[in-house]
C-alpha cells in the first residue's frame, strides 16, 4: 500500500508549509482534518477543495458538506472522496479554501509517493516549517461598507408631488411640446 505526500503552504508572506502523508484509501475530510490540525485552526469553518491545473486555476470542487439543492447535485464531498480517486499524478496541483468570510488559502501539491509503514498512524504531519498564522488574523471583509453611510434624503410630499407633475408634462421623447405647456388648470379649454 501506498501513501501520499503533499506540500501545504499558506498563502500569507511569510513561508510557512506543512508536509502531510495520507493513504491512498483516506479521504479528502481526513486530509483536511490533519491540515486544520497542522495550522493550529480551530475547524468550525465551512471549507473546500478544488482540483487545479498548472497555474493554479479552480477547477473541480470537493465540498466539507453537500451543498446541492433539492434535485440538483452539488459537488464532490470530502468524506465520500478518496485521494487516490482524485489525485493519479505527481505535481497534483490543489487549493483548499477555508473559511469562506477570511478566504485562507492554501496551495496543496502532491510530490511524493512512499510505502505504508505498519504501526503508523496517518494521515500525519512529517514536516513543519515556519510558524502557523493566527486563525483570526485575517479580517473579515466590511460586506456592507458604503451600503449605509448616507442616509437616503426624505423628499417632502410637496417634492414627490413635483416629481409626478414633472414626470408627465415631459411628451415621450423627454422634450416639453412647444407651445402646448400648461401652467395652471385654468389654461385648459373645456
């Protein structure tokens, strides 16, 4: 039997990655597991992975949990989800997202494959390098910000009843009719 060995690296600036070997035969959950474990992460955060090429780019996704609706089928789940299911090449190329309001990002590639050791728990750790970042140290984006930083200015009834006046005496092209304006009720012939 064999096992996997993958770099997880941090996307933050300084260089801090985690070796992990897994088996073949564990799942995406368990390797996520053991990365959460790894970075010192608490892991009460909705998560997921996403088979990537070459440059990195998202490509198929395997989800902490089912995320489809009613008939239509969301993506792959990690607890379902083997590792020698998805990853067949070296240089297999993943990202893992966690949580999705801090979006930590973690470049995840297979590069080497070794022998099963009997009496050895996996997945493991094997190497450490640099020092975990701090689950919380990455600030939650302002999702609202400038949605409510004026008031919205209440018009007058005289003001929205100017605004309707205005709205019809305007002819469809948006151009006042020359010499068919009226100014009062009075300037109408009955």
């Amino acid at each position: 039997m064999k096992t996997y060995v993958f770099r997880v690296v941090a996307d933050i600036e300084e260089d801090v990655f985690r070796d992990i070997e897994i088996l073949g035969s564990q799942n995406f959950e368990d390797l996520h597991d053991m990365i959460i474990e790894s970075f010192d992460f608490t892991g009460d955060q909705m998560a997921s992975f996403y088979m990537s090429d070459e440059n990195w780019d998202k490509g198929e996704e395997i989800g902490l949990m089912d995320m489809g609706f009613e008939e239509e089928q969301g993506p792959r789940m990690m607890n379902v989800t083997t590792i020698k299911e998805m990853v067949n090449e070296k240089n297999q190329k993943i990202l893992y997202l966690y949580d999705f309001l801090r979006m930590w990002i973690f470049y995840v590639e297979f590069f080497e494959e070794r022998d099963f050791k009997e009496g050895t728990r996996y997945p493991r750790c094997i190497r450490e390098a640099g020092l975990s970042p701090e689950e919380t140290s990455k600030e939650i984006p302002d999702l609202t910000e400038g949605m409510f930083d004026e008031e919205p200015k209440k018009k007058s009834q005289q003001d929205e009843i100017d605004d309707i006046l205005n709205e019809y005496s305007d002819n469809e092209f948006g151009e006042e009719s020359e010499g068919e304006g009226h100014e009062n009720i009075d300037d109408y012939d009955f």
